[in-house]
C-alpha cells in the first residue's frame, strides 16, 4: 500500500526498509532459544546482548537498565503491576492527559485501596508546582508522559523529577517516577541518565521498528518487581523467550532515527511550522501547544472530527481523530478538553502526525487539499 499523504505516523510508523531488511536477517541468522545452552542458542544470546548494547548507547544508559517487552503497553503494565508487591496501599500520582495503557491502572489501583490523584493538564501541560501538592508520605509512583501522543505537549520532567527528589529526601523509601516516552524516543531531547526518570516506556514500531517490540528502562532494577519472571530472562524482569528478531529490527531502527538526530529536528520544525501557517490559513484552530513536537500537530475543523477525517481519507490523506488507540473505545476524557478548549472544538479535533520521510510535497500537498476543502466547512 502506498505511503503517501500519510499524516498518522503517531498510531503506527510503518516498518522501514532497514528494519525489515535487519528483521529477515536476524530471524533467518539466529533461529535458536537465547536462553539454550547449545552454540546456536550462545549466538542468539549474543545477538541479543548486542541489540541491548547498541539501544543502550544510543540513549546513552546501562545495557542492564533496558528490559525488552512486548511494546510500551506491556512496559507500563510491568511499572504498575509492581505495586502490587506493596504491603500497604498508597499514592499515585498521574496527570489526566495520560494514554489509554497508563489510565486504564486506575479502576484496578483503586479497588486495592490506592488513592490515584490525577492532574490537570492546562495548554496540554503538566506543572511541576501541581506535582510538588500533590506528593504525600504515602506517595509511590508519579507517572507524567514525556510527550503527550494527542497534541504532542512536551512536559517538563527535569522540573517534574526535581520536586519529587526534594520531596523524597524526608522520606524512607523512593518515589517512582516513570515516564511513558513512547512519543519522544528519536523525535524530542529525551535525557534518560539527566533527567531524574527511574522508569520510562517506549515502542519500535513508532519510530519505524516492529510492532509487538518495546522497552522498559528502568535505573535501578530494584525499583520494578515483575509479576511475571517466569523463567528468569531479562535480567528477571520479564519473563518469556525473547523475540529476537524484533529486538533487533528495533534496535537497528532506533540506531537510524537518531542517525544525523540535528538535521532531522531542524527540518521537522520547519515542516510544522509552515503546517501551523498554512492550516490556520485555511481557517483551522491550531491546539498543540507552543513548544509541542515538531511531529505532532492537533488541530480543530468546523465540522465533527470524524467527518473531516473522512473527507481528508477521501482525498487520500491518512490522518486521526484521537488517538487510533482510544478510537475504537470513545471512552474517556478528550486531550483537547483537558487542555481547556471548549466541548465542540474538542469533538472537532484531529491529529496530524509525521516523521522524518514525511515530504515537503506532503505538507504542501495537505494544506493545499485543506484550502481547496474550505467552501465545504
Ligand atoms: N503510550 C503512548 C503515549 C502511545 O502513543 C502508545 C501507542 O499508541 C502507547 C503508549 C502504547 O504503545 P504500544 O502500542 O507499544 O503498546
């Protein structure tokens, strides 16, 4: 099927031609058990170590600090499920703007007796001061976004990890703080080691790797105990024989979006810049907040989200009305009225999203096709 004219790279980013080229070769090179105590499982498990290796330099953290995992639902899952090794219930912490996978903990956390306190999310931000109230002795986890996957608000988790480090210092035990950063891997500044984040969740197949592949960074083992270590692998932290050819596929992927990292951000800013000209242009309502991803543009129509969407799909123009996600569910809060804006222009959002293929033609091409479709709003 042909790529063009796709703007929903944020639901899924079709497999690059590396990924699938690294996916064939390793799966055809390494057919054995990592864990198999014969040759061809000692290479498969070498193999994997490397992969571990190679994602470690490039976020610049420990090889033993990443577990591997069936995607960043699973990754949240493994931070949220811990608590349940807690002897008391506690607090947690967690904004309003969070995805499905993260917000889903919720009706589970409060049956056992946990109090969830969820923050607002005003412009699509999360404030630190709001965190810095919210935290208690009874607080265990925090769990802010990097960027949301909606409108593409980038969060400030230094300021956010800085008041609950402060908080923490009268406390006995730690305070988790995880962040899902499947949006920023590759596409925003996104310091693992510097900015104070014990546990954060990330997805290959966002960023051109496979789906069904994904990551747990976690700094301190100790801080995340599994549910589930069934037969010991990764480092006892997820159990399960290791999906190797998509482990490598990813890190070959992650390897490449971070390949010439500078010139990308330089050209995606400039993409969404004229994006965000050429729309409201055409009399669209920007919502991203300034300072958003370059990757993520949410933007409101006159006419109903599903309405517009299908007259952009008519055209050929792929994008989404939510986040492909949540579509099917309709459940929830709307992103775009927890950031403040009205019901209506909520229920008129879609999302416009990119990568680093995406073409100067495209955008010219979409806000074109936009203008064209004016004299029907
Ligand atoms: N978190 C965010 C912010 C996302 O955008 C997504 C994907 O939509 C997920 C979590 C879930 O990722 P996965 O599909 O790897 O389970």
């Amino acid at each position: 099927m042909a790529m063009q004219n796709y703007f929903d790279y944020a639901a899924t980013c079709p497999m690059s031609e590396l990924s699938i080229r690294s996916y064939a070769k390793a799966a055809s090179e390494y057919p054995f058990n990592p864990s198999s105590k014969h040759r061809g499982g000692r290479e498969a498990h070498k193999a994997l170590e490397e992969a571990r290796e190679k994602c470690a330099r490039v976020l610049s953290v420990m090889p033993e600090q990443l577990v591997f995992t069936s995607g960043a639902t699973e990754s949240i899952s493994m931070v949220f499920e811990s608590l349940l090794w807690q002897k008391k219930p506690g607090r947690v912490i967690i904004s309003r703007i969070e995805h499905d996978a993260v917000k889903s903990f919720i009706p589970l956390l409060k049956e056992k007796g946990w109090d969830v306190v969820q923050l607002k999310a005003k412009d699509g931000i999360v404030k630190a001061e709001d965190v810095k109230a919210a935290l208690t002795e009874e607080t265990r986890l925090v769990s802010i976004m990097s960027v949301n996957n909606v409108n593409g608000a980038v969060e400030d988790v230094n300021a956010i990890s800085a008041v609950i480090r402060e908080y923490e210092k009268s406390l006995k035990h730690r305070i988790i703080f995880f962040s899902d950063s499947v949006q920023a891997l590759g596409k925003v500044g996104l310091s693992l080691s510097e900015s104070g984040i014990d546990a954060a969740s990330f997805s290959a197949h966002k960023i051109g790797g496979p789906r069904g592949v994904g990551m747990l960074y976690v700094r301190k083992k100790e801080l995340i105990r599994s549910l589930a270590p069934a037969g010991g692998q990764e480092g006892g932290m997820r159990g399960g024989t290791e999906n190797l050819a998509s482990i490598i596929s990813f890190s070959d992927a992650l390897e490449d979006i971070y390949h010439e990292r500078a010139e990308k951000e330089k050209r995606m800013a400039a993409l969404n810049k004229r994006l965000r000209e050429g729309l409201s242009e055409a009399g669209l309502l920007i919502n991203s907040p300034d300072g958003a991803s370059p990757y993520i543009l949410n933007v409101s129509s006159p006419l109903p989200s599903e309405v517009f969407t299908r007259m952009l799909d008519d055209r050929g123009f792929s994008v989404s009305s939510g986040s492909a996600c949540s579509n099917n569910a309709r459940k929830g809060e709307n992103i775009i009225e927890v950031m403040g804006y009205g019901r209506e222009r909520a229920m008129s959002s879609i999302r416009i999203s990119m990568f680093d293929s995406t073409s100067e033609k495209e955008v010219e091409d979409l806000i074109a096709t936009v203008k064209e479709m004016k004299s029907e709003f």
